[in-house]
C-alpha cells in the first residue's frame, strides 16, 4: 500500500492506496487521514480485504491511539466493510458516518466504536488545531452521504464524486483533464442517481475554496481542475446509463 | 440442519400428543372398559409435551451456538488480518501493539469455545431427557396393548392408537440419533480449528 502525503504544514493530509498486492478483482480505492498533532481522523478506511494493510500503514504514520475518529462517507462495503476489525482495533474511536446509515452499518460488527451519526444538514469536527466540515453530498450517490471540507488545507475529500475506474497502478493525479473525462463518465452516469442533486452539490461547491478534490477512486484533482470538473459534472446527465 | 431435526420431532411429538387426546376420548367413551388406558394416555400426552418442552430448549441453545461459531469466525478471521499487517510492520512498538490485538483475539476465542463446550453438553442432557421420555414409550405401547384387548369393540381404535405411538417414538428416536451424529460433528469441526491457528505458526506469536 503507497502511502502519499498530501498536504503538511502544521496538521497533514496523507492518502493510502494503489497497493501492488491487492486481490484481482476488488475496486482500487483512496483512504484518506489528517494527521493532527495528537488527533488523527480517518477516512473512508476501506473494506475488509485491505484492512491489514491500511493497519500496517497507519502504524507506520502514528501511534494507534492518535487514532480518534473515523470518518465514513456512506455505507458500501469498499467504504467500511472493515468496520468490525476497527472496531477491534480503536475500541475507543467514534465513527462519524450518515445517521441513516447506523443501524445498516452496525451489521459488520460494531461493538466498541461510538456512532455519531451526522445529521443531514451536515456538521464540523474539531480536531487539535482545526476543524474539518462534513459536506452534504446526498445522493452522491448513496442517499446519506458527505464530503469532508479541510478549509485550511483547502482539500476536499470527495468520496465517490470524481471517481473513475482505470487500470491499477493509476497515477495518483489527474495530469490531463480531457484525457481522463473518459475514465470518469460511465463511473458518475450509472452510479450518481439524481441531476437535481448533483446539481445542488456543485452549486455548495463552488462556494468552497479549493486546491485539491480528493475521490475515493482513480485520481486527485488539482489546480483548475477542481473547477474543470465541476463544470463537467454539472453538464453531465446522471441516473441514465441504462438505457 | 439440527433446527430441521428439532422440527421433525417436534411435529413427531405434536402427532403424539393428537394420539394421545383422541385415545382419552376413545377410552371414555368405552367407559369401564377402557379404565386402564386412562393412565396409558396421560402418560403419552406428558412424554408428547416433555419433547416438545425439551426440543424448544435445544433450538435455543443450539441458536446460540450457532452465533457463537459465527462469531468466532470473524475473531479468527480478525487474528488473521491483524497477523497480516504485523508482517508488515517493523517498529518493535507498533509490533506488540498488534501482538496484544492477537493475544486478545485468542482469549476471546477461548473463552467462546469454553462456553460452546458448555452448551454442547446441556444440549447432549436435554437429548438425553427426550430419549428417556421416549424410551419408556415401548412399556406403555405393550401395556395399550394389554389393556386393549380388555376393551371390547374399542380394540381395533385403542391398538391403532398404541401403533401410532408406536411409530412416533421410533421417528423421534431417529431424529435424536441424527441430532446426536450432527452435533458430535460440530465437536470435531470445533477441535480442527482450536488446534492449529495458522497465522501464530506464520508469525511465532504466543
Ligand atoms: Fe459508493
Ligand atoms: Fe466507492
């Protein structure tokens, strides 16, 4: 598992994935962590089958009980089936993750983890020295789901918007926008259900300043690709690729 | 598969305890004639919802070790994982850190089996209970029989009566000795996987 860092001035943004020995088959996906100073949130953690060597990088950043929070975006397995092994791990950690998603979530085991449910209109979190907003992103696809707005790293983790699906071993950022446009459409036209959200989505957006658009899969954007894709999605019709 | 067993003798006994509502309103109808069956039939009717009291209990003991095995699954499937990141890990620290998640994992384990060891044996006791019940059936089926013969044109309904009971108790029986077989192979599926966690020989943690 490649570990990149982000973002490190003062508190850190670092990503995990492109792991050479993940198993054939599985959908390559980017976890997220801020690390700071002696608070550290987690995001998008991933599923099970990567669980050990997500473990195995975050030890190598910090000491596990810097670990206090996880963050989940919605509930699908290459988010958080590894729930129950965290659970294991951080028994003292909350898991901050869409209040309708709880009672689905706790089906892969949660018995030590606290669940804050975030409620739809969003909230923030404070960490040591600043605080992270959970942005609606409803419907994006799944019908409880947020973003997580690093105001002062200027970064937005961006779950499954922005995602594409390309071979493994991806570079890690989006190099030429039209190039990748490709990668990316199917993925946002079968997956993301409603223009009427999608829309209401780039429109909070917009609003944000920010350097850097993290997804949960394929590659970050950065620069004036944010806004590049933020007008290609816009344009995009969604709900329709059957059909 | 041992809930299948369970309903099949629980139907079984449910049969039984139809014979056994019918052959007292045979035997009060053949009036004097039938005194002896009365007894006959009580005693049917008890063994019938003693089986059905006994096979519930087993279904809720065996529910619950069927949640333990599940349970136990994904400790084990955890101590795997948590082996897994270990091999990665070099810093002698984080290392132990993991080590404790394994050790913690094992005990978890063994407290679990402890405590399926402890069902299996109260399931075994409560099997026991419903054979003996079912196995003082052979001596009240002859004693029908007996008392049959003294009853007249009632005969032929009480000795049908004494073969339905018959039947049933040789099914229940069946279904025991096929609970019993099922669950002595769940013992011996239990012991593979205490005896040899692989990821302690892969990473020579205690
Ligand atoms: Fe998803
Ligand atoms: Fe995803």
């Amino acid at each position: 598992m490649k570990t990149t860092n982000l973002y490190n001035k003062g508190h850190r943004w670092v990503t995990f994935g492109r792991d050479p020995k993940k198993l054939a088959g599985i959908i390559d996906t980017n976890q997220y962590m801020i690390i700071d100073g002696q608070r550290a949130l987690l995001m998008d953690p991933g599923g099970i089958e990567i669980f050990s060597a997500m473990l195995a990088s975050v030890l190598r950043l910090c000491d596990i009980d810097t670990i206090t929070d996880i963050f989940a975006s919605h509930q699908d397995p290459d988010i958080i089936s590894s729930l129950g092994l965290w659970d294991q791990t951080l028994p003292t950690a909350r898991l901050h993750s869409p209040w309708i998603w709880e009672s689905f979530l706790r089906h892969f085991g949660l018995n030590h983890i606290e669940y804050v449910g975030i409620p739809d209109e969003g909230k923030t979190l404070a960490l040591e020295s600043i605080e992270v907003q959970f942005i609606p992103a409803h419907y994006l696809h799944a019908s409880g789901n947020y973003h997580v707005y690093d105001p002062e790293a200027r970064i937005l983790m961006s779950g499954d918007v922005g995602a594409a699906l390309e071979a493994d071993g991806a570079p890690l950022f989006v190099e030429d926008f039209d190039e990748h446009i490709e990668k990316m459409k199917l993925f946002h036209q079968r997956w993301m259900p409603s223009n009427r959200a999608k829309n209401d989505w780039v429109k909070r957006v917009r609003e944000l300043d920010i350097d850097m658009m993290a997804p949960q899969h394929g590659r970050i954007f950065r620069g004036d690709d944010v806004k590049r894709f933020l007008d290609w999605f816009e344009a995009l019709e969604v709900g329709s690729a059957i059909g | 598969m041992l809930a299948g067993h369970l309903f099949r003798m629980m139907r079984t006994a449910k049969l039984m305890s139809l014979s056994a509502s019918n052959a007292k309103g045979v035997a009060a109808r053949a009036g004097d004639k039938a005194l002896g069956f009365r007894p006959i039939t009580d005693f049917i009717a008890e063994m019938a919802n003693d089986t059905i009291h006994y096979a519930t209990k087993i279904n809720h003991l065996a529910l619950t070790v069927s949640r333990t095995a599940v349970n136990d699954l994904r400790t084990l499937d955890g101590a795997r994982r948590f082996a897994e990141a270990r091999e990665q890990i070099d810093d002698s620290g984080q290392a132990a850190f993991i080590d404790h998640l394994i050790r913690q994992a094992d005990e978890k384990r063994t407290a679990m089996h402890a405590e399926t060891a402890e069902i299996m044996a109260q399931l075994n006791a409560q099997l026991d209970e419903i054979h003996q019940r079912v196995r003082g059936s052979t001596i009240i089926v002859s004693n029908s029989r007996t008392e049959a013969s003294r009853a007249g044109e009632f005969q032929k309904y009480l000795d049908s009566i004494a073969d339905s009971v018959e039947l049933s108790a040789r099914d229940i029986q069946l279904e025991i000795s096929k609970c019993r077989k099922l669950i002595e192979s769940l013992d011996t599926l239990d012991d593979s996987s205490r005896n040899t966690p692989d990821y302690r020989l892969r990473t020579g943690t205690s």
